[in-house]
C-alpha cells in the first residue's frame, strides 16, 4: 500500500510541476509584442555630402541603447518582439567601408507595449 501511495504521489507531483511549467511559458510569451518600425533611409552622410543608397551595407534597430534588431541594406522596416512597457528606439545604417561605419540616430521614438494593444508602425526618420 505504502509504495501504491508513493507511485501516485509520483504522478501527481510531475502533473502539478507540468502544469506550472506550462503557466511560466505562457506567461513568457504572454509579456511580449511585435512592434512594428518604419523608416526613411537617409540620404546623406553626417557631413552633408550624398549617401546612395547602394552604400549602406546594414540598418540596425537600437531600443533602450541595445541593438534589438538588423537588417541587410536599407528596406525601411523593423518587426521586432518588444517586452511590454516603455521602450526609447531608433535607427543606424552602417557603411562598413567607412570611417565612421554606423551614421547617426535616427530621431527617437518612444514606443509603450500594453497587452491586448495593438499599436500602428512607428517611424524613425
């Protein structure tokens, strides 16, 4: 009887260790978004002289100064998952035949992820 009992206790542990692992990654993807980023690409160097397009090489996405995301040239847009609350974001290309390989910020966008709130794409000029 007693090791009847001991194998039940078993099974219903590993049930109730399941099911909490389950709530953990539900609520993990449940705390994140996909935002949404559109941009113009620049077209000049910091300098002021003309910057083709053909010469940015990446564009990357920084969000509280962490670069979230990067993409080959310049096609004017960023889906990244953002965690939900307040995030500061903008956009570098990089030319990496340069001295300076990586431009300057775009403008800042500050773009608050809330659950259940879908929001349009936020443009970085």
């Amino acid at each position: 009887m007693k090791a009847w009992f001991k194998k039940q206790w078993k099974k219903v542990t590993a049930w109730f260790v399941g099911v909490l692992a389950a709530i953990g990654i539900g609520t993990g993807v449940v705390m994140a978004a996909t935002v949404g980023f559109t941009y113009t690409p620049a077209d000049s160097y910091t300098d002021g002289t003309p910057m083709p397009l053909s010469d940015i090489d990446l564009t990357r996405l920084y969000c509280d100064g962490v670069m979230v995301a990067e993409e080959p040239g310049a096609d004017g847009g960023f889906s990244v998952i953002l965690g939900f609350g307040t995030h500061v974001c903008d956009a570098r290309h990089v030319v990496l035949n340069a001295d300076q390989p990586e431009s300057a910020p775009s403008n800042q966008v500050t773009k608050i992820v809330t659950p259940g709130q879908a929001s349009p794409p936020s443009n970085l000029q």
